[in-house]
C-alpha cells in the first residue's frame, strides 16, 4: 500500500495528523513529531520542475505533452537551462539560467523526504486547463508515493494580473487597480482570480504587489497600486480579501522597501532610513494582514541600509511576527536566499545564506530547495543550528497545508483538480469584470477641444488616422506578469491565447460610419523613424488623428516597462515623442493615448494635443474600454495613482514629500510640480465640492472626529467622482508631508443630484514616526483639506488634538470609514443653519 491509499479500511487507525475534526495545531504538532529531521527540512523547499528538465524528465509519465495540445512551440524553447535550445531566451525570473545551472535536485531525490512547494506548474510553459491539471495531479502523486508520510506539495502561481496561465482573462495591471480607487471592484476581480486558480488545483498566489512607487523610473512601477500607502493599503487589504475567499493564500510582497533603490535601478540599494521605511512603506504590509487576512508574506530582494530583507530579523520576526502578531508563512523570492551569497555578499555561501535565512525568520525557499538542502540537518547535528529553527518554518507551512486540506486522509491529487474539466480560464464573466476594471481605471488627463469624439454639438469625425506603436498590437495592454508577455515570447507563433482586440480594432468597432486609417509610425523602442513621413501623411489627410504611445512589457531589458525594465528618465521611449510632434505639426487634431507602465513626462506632448488621455495597462479589454472613453460611450472616471511629470528629468519624486521637497520657490532651481497630480481625473461632466463641516473644533490625541462635504454633479451626464480626503500636520517633531492621502470615497450621481460625504477620522489617522522611532500622535493642529485631487482641494479646515502625546502601535486604526448618503437629520441640520444665517 502506498501513500496515496489514504481512505481508512476496516482494521486501519486514522492517523491524528489526517483527522480534519481535531484542531489544525494540534494535527500539526502530532506530525512534527512523527517527522525526521530531514523530512521537516523537506517541508521548507521547492522543486520548479519547467526549470531545469524538459518536459519528460521529470517522474514517471509527467510529460506536459497531450493529445489535447499540440501548438506551436510546446517542443521547442521551454524553461530550460543553457545548453538548451531555450539558451539566450528571456528570463522569466532574475538569473534563472543561472540557477539552473546549479542543477537542482533530481526529481527522486528532491522529494524522497516529502516537498513543500511546486513552482508553477502551469505557468512556466503554455499548457491547456486539461493538460496543467493533469501534470498537476501526475506530480503531487509522484511527491506523495516517494515519500514516507505522504504529505503532498503546496502548488504556487503567479497572478499579478490574473491567473498567469495559458488562456487566462488577462486584467489590468496594479498600477490600472490603483487608478480606479475602487477596493470593491479589485476584491471582485481578485475573487474571480483565486477561483479559477483554487479549481485548478492551486493553492497559493504570489500577489497583490504592496512596494509604494517612490521613483516612476523603476520598471516595476506597472506591479504596484501606486504613489500612496493608505490608497495601496486598502487596495492590497481588497485584494487579499479576494483572493483568500477563494480558498487561495495571498503572497504580500516584496517586504519591504524594494520600489525604493538608488537610481531605480532593479534589485539596487535601498538608502532609506527606518522613519520611511515605517510611514510610506510598511503601512499597505499592516493593512493587508490585519484588515485583508494575508497569510503569506514574500521577501524583498533589496536590502536597506546594508540589511537584504532576507536575513533582517528585526523585519521578518521583531516586526513581523511578534508586533503585528502574523502567524502564516515568509516565502523567499525566487533565488532570495542563494542571491545572499552571489550578489549581496552577507553569506559565505549558499549554505550559509540559508541558515542566515532560516535563522532571521523565512520559512519556505522558492522557487527551487538550494540553500534549505540536507546541510541543514548536518548543521543541526553539530550543534551549529537549533532544531527548534527547523520547526518552526516547518510547523508554519505545515499549518497551512492542514487549513488547505492537503493532510486529510481522504486527499487525492484527482480530487484536487476534480473542478478543472469545467474551468474557463477566459469566461465571459472574467471579461466583463476586466472590462469594468479598465473602464474606471482609465484617467482623461484633459478632455481638451477634441473629447468626446461623439459630443453633443461636435460634428463626428468622418476620417480618423490611427497612429503609433500601441494602436494595433494588445501587447501594449499587458503587464509584464501576463502570460503572452511573460512566457509567450519563448513559444513564437502560438498566438496570444485569449481574444485581446486592441485599439485599431475597437476604435473600427466603435465609429463605424467613419474610414480609419492606420500607420504605426514607430516601433515602442528603436530609433526607426522610416515610418514618420506616412505617418504625418495619414494624419495629414484626416479630419482626427488618435495617437496611442507607450510601453511594451517585458522582463529584464525586454522591455520598457516590467520587473528589470527601468528607464534612464522619463521621456516617452524610443522616438515616440518625435513622431508626436511631427503629427502635431500637421494642424490635424491630435488625441494622445498614452499607454503605459509608469507615468511619462507629458508636458511638450499636452502643449500640443487637442486631448489627452492616459491607459495604465488595461488589459485584454483595454481595446474597447479606450475606445469607448474616447467617443463619449463610457464615462471617464480613473484617477491617478501616481503624478504625471511634465518635464523628463529633474521629476517631481512623489506626492508624498514634505515642504522641501515640493517646489522650494527659487532655492533651487528645478521646480518638480507635476503636470497633473496625484488624484486627478477628469470627466465629461462637471462636480462641485463644499458645505465642509469638521464635527469638532478640538479632540483628544485618543480621540475621533467627522469630515462631512457635499458633492454635486452640476454637468449634464451621469457620472463618477472620487472624493478625497487629505490632512497635513501643521507642526511636528519631524518634518511631515505637505499632504497626505487619509480617506477616499467613489461616489456616483446622476446630473444634478447631490449627496454628503463622510468621512470618520480617529487621532490615530495622524500617526507618525518620531524622533525616538516610536509612532506617536502628536497634539497639535491638523490642516482639513477635501477635495478632487492632491492639488485640487476646495474645502479646507481644521481640528486641534488635544491632550499627551500618545504612543501607539500594531492596534491603531488603520483605516478611515467612509459613509456615503445624508445621515439621519442632516437635511434638519442644514435647514437649521440657512435658517441661522438669515435671521
């Protein structure tokens, strides 16, 4: 009998460790004892099986080949090491090639003592529902038959922008998440995400993206909800949420301060000190445990201040563990740990780095087991390392193997998929959510004199030439961790997988009675301009020109956005910005659509366009959603999550600064004023903001107050508005931001409707770090400001906190409610004060 034969018969115990009625730690403490010490070892690892073999190398009859999928590239190019025909290929993961070099364990051994993890096994390659499931289950069996108790593997994924899988709905990116301000829609969609993962057999997803942009050069900008922690909080808490409904632990990541290196440069130094790291970066993390219920969390590959996170015990255990009291699971990523020898040198060797890691609090080795090996249990042995290390990680992946499931004595590895036959990775309700996602998520920077083009009392255009690189590849829409950019470009000719109509294609759909003309004009990143002249042509002879400019996702230098994708300065790649200048010059009207990771320096662009609009990323259906913002169909309603700079160089940082950090009013002479700020959004309807009224002119430094406005659609269409709720310290130990994002609310009105906004704020909403490094609340004056963006705020007030001051920590309030809709007698109340007025 094998280890797969699980179902007690008559005559056969019922393990403690298999019963699901007793309590999930103590089946846990009863296997940890059952356990070697090399089985226990086993539990902290992984095996990524695409990486280093081909398809039929790996266990018994686990060939990724099926009579259900025989595309294009399934035999050539796949995640293999140098000497393979995929050598010189693109990295999926930073020095891949590299490791693979290294040879992992042969499949026999690495599971001959049990394994924790299973690195992507439908995401390495591109395979079919079918195909993936049955690997899925031809693997677990495998990891479960070999070993002695048979406890299987975890199975891991990435879902950065949806399942990054063959044929997934392929979303926004985080940076498009950000621009909706709509934690409801994200919770949605990452709901919808965790089942289509959860049917297939996947148990854990390695998202949302947490870091808070503070330099837009940094390639990864397109992974992050944006420029603000609390507005990247409650969006990542929104996340997690989803994700964790669906039976799927969410991986925050990367703890902590990765978007923050020198220079912007992927993987570099981050000088930052403890303050920062505290106020901006460490809040969405606190959040998206305590509000979201996160269950695991990934390293940063960065270190700050001299520490990688990796071996800071202050970060993964003082912190982490023992203030904000998380009890789930440090998963490195990929190569972290063995990256502690190569490229940081804080360890001897890859042994080395391992215990270091082990020892400072991470708990599971991804994506393949090379520095938590069969060393440790030597080291163990010679009194060199605790046992007690050992089972800690292991008692803390084990736990959530039991809460999955994956210690029931009824668990099969068929029964784990038993859901796939019926999965459509693609359904029509995953692109009506991403459809939703891209609509709010795309920002009108300036409506201009062009928009909409189907507006009351504009003639419709009959001749529109559709230019630039973006216009008809739906490439451009997707993020770097979307399967057609992040593993297709190994497998040429296989195609997208999913449907992705792009602009071009959408824009025919959505003026039909005009002819539209296209050029590309360039190509997103050479210096090409051969296609200038017909370019200029076409627009030439138009009565419209729509340009649509941007970023191509890649990985590691593939690309202009995407994870090692970081730009010198923030001029539209390639010769984007001279083509549109030359359109400029011909006197047709030009509607600029920016399409982007990052945000660019727009300046001379908005000088010269008759409209501007700017897509984050927006995903297989960014086509249509851009499309219909730009007739007029779909009303505008993203916001920007991030500035836009207006010159390329000397940029504005972030928001987020304090006084010295904005323009200095001639101390320096680089003035960093945004183009547009954090915030802003434009619409085809127009909102009046006023009536503030703070509840309190005083409260205690324990205390909580309300911040109440009207908001009023004065145009003539329905519409959206994000009303925002800004506070700025106005004298403090340490210097603080000019303003600072505290609460947000998404309203919708019909023409001439209004309806109050209210927003509950506890003292502790006004929380920082101090001199001393404890967060405190101050005592002093705070500066009310509501309005529509960080610089457009027209209701302006104030409150004193009164009292001590007050130190605080992991139990604070996190977040600010927010009541949409008249509360009981406040029509009375406003009656009340007209009728004060006048008498």
């Amino acid at each position: 009998m094998t280890a797969l034969d699980r179902t007690p018969t008559a005559g056969q115990d019922l393990r403690p460790w298999q019963d699901p009625t007793l309590p999930v730690a103590d089946r846990v403490e009863v296997l940890l004892a059952e356990m070697t010490l090399e089985e226990k070892i086993a539990q902290l690892g992984s095996l990524w099986v695409g990486n280093h073999t081909r398809a039929g190398d790996g266990p018994a009859d686990a060939s990724l080949d099926g009579p259900e999928f025989d595309g294009p590239g399934r035999d050539g190019p796949g995640l293999d090491g140098p000497g393979s025909e995929a050598e010189g290929t693109p990295n999926v993961a930073p020095a891949q090639d590299t490791f693979a070099a290294f040879g992992a364990l042969p499949f026999d051994e690495a599971t001959r003592h049990g394994l924790g993890h299973l690195t992507r096994v439908f995401g390495s390659v591109p395979v079919t529902v079918a195909e993936g499931a049955a690997e899925l289950v031809r693997l677990q069996r495998s990891v479960v038959e070999r070993s002695r108790l048979g406890v299987p593997a975890l199975a891991h994924e990435e879902c950065l922008t949806g399942f990054t899988t063959y044929g997934a709905t392929v979303y926004p990116a985080a940076i498009a998440w950000g621009a909706t301000f709509d934690p409801e829609l994200v919770e949605r969609m990452a709901a919808a995400i965790g089942r289509d993962m959860r049917a297939v057999g996947v148990h854990q997803g390695l998202s949302p993206v947490l870091d808070v942009v503070r330099d837009y050069r940094w390639g990864r900008v397109e992974e992050t909800m944006g420029e603000d922690p609390y507005l990247v909080a409650m969006l990542g808490a929104a996340y997690v949420r989803g994700l964790e409904s669906a039976g799927v632990i969410a991986t925050l990541k990367h703890f902590a301060g990765y978007s923050a290196s020198r220079a912007a440069r992927n993987h570099g130094p981050v000088p930052m000190g403890r303050r920062e790291l505290m106020d901006t970066i460490l809040p969405p993390f606190e959040t998206a445990i305590t509000e979201g219920g996160a269950r695991s969390v990934m390293n940063s590959y960065s270190d700050v201040d001299g520490i990688p996170a990796a071996v800071d015990s202050w970060l993964l255990t003082d912190l982490l563990r023992e203030e904000w009291g998380f009890t789930g699971t440090v998963v490195s990523d990929y190569w972290a740990v063995p990256f502690l020898a190569t490229t940081h040198g804080v360890a001897a060797d890859m042994d080395d780095a391992g215990v270091q890691a082990l020892t400072a609090g991470l708990d599971v080795e991804l994506p393949e087991t090379l520095s938590f090996g069969p060393h440790l249990a030597e080291r163990v042995r010679r009194g060199e390392l605790p046992e007690s290390l050992v089972d800690r990680a292991a008692r803390r992946l084990l736990t959530q193997k039991a809460q999955l499931g994956l210690l029931d004595r009824d668990w099969t590895p068929e029964g784990s998929v038993a859901a796939a036959g019926d999965v459509d990775l693609d359904s029509p309700a995953n692109r009506a959510l991403a459809r939703e996602l891209a609509e709010r998520s795309i920002v009108l920077l300036d409506a201009g004199t062009a928009l909409p083009l189907l507006g009351e009392g504009r003639p419709a255009p009959r001749r529109v030439a559709v230019v630039g690189p973006a216009a008809a590849d739906p490439r451009t829409f997707m993020g770097c961790y979307a399967f057609p950019n992040h593993v297709l470009p190994r497998h040429p000719g296989l195609g997208l997988g999913i449907d992705a109509p792009s602009v071009l294609d959408a824009l025919r759909a959505e003026l039909p009675d005009a002819e539209i003309v296209h050029e590309r004009g360039c190509d997103v990143r050479d210096d090409d301009r051969s296609g200038f002249a017909a370019a200029a042509a076409a627009a030439r002879d138009a009565d419209l020109c729509v340009a649509v400019v941007g970023d191509l996702a890649g990985m590691f230098g593939q690309g202009t956005s995407g994870e090692g994708c970081d730009a010198e300065d923030l001029r539209l790649p390639g010769v984007q910005e001279d083509l549109l200048a030359g359109l400029a010059a011909t006197g047709t009207p030009l509607v600029v659509v920016v399409v982007s990771g990052r945000p660019y320096a727009l300046g001379e662009t908005h000088a010269r366009a008759a409209a501007l609009v700017q897509a984050f990323m927006p995903g297989e259906e960014g086509g249509g959603a851009i499309a219909g913002i730009l007739s007029g169909r779909v009303q505008p309603a993203g916001k920007l999550p991030v500035q836009i700079p207006r010159r390329p160089g000397g940029q504005p940082g972030t928001y987020l600064q304090p006084p010295l950090g904005a323009d200095s009013q001639g101390i320096s002479n680089l003035d960093p004023s945004p183009l547009f700020p954090f915030g802003h959004g434009a619409s085809y309807t127009t909102f009046d903001l006023g009536d503030l009224r703070v509840s309190d002119t005083e409260v205690p430094t324990d205390g909580e107050f309300t911040v109440s406005v009207r908001v009023r659609n004065t145009g003539g269409r329905a519409g959206e508005e994000v009303v925002q709720l800004y506070l700025r310290d106005v004298l403090a130990q340490v210097t603080r931001p000019v303003r600072q994002l505290t609460g947000f609310a998404r309203v919708r009105l019909e023409p001439g409707a209004s309806t109050e906004v209210s927003f509950r704020v506890h003292a502790d909403r006004t929380a920082f770090t101090g001199r001393d490094l404890r967060r405190i609340v101050e005592p002093g004056d705070i500066e009310v400001l509501v309005g529509t963006s960080a610089a457009d705020l027209p209701c302006r007030g104030g409150i004193r906190l009164t009292g001590p001051t007050r130190v605080v920590g992991h139990g604070r309030r996190l977040v600010t409610p927010v009541d949409v809709g008249s509360p009981p007698g406040a029509a009375a109340r406003r009656q009340e004060g007209r009728d004060a007025g006048q008498s």
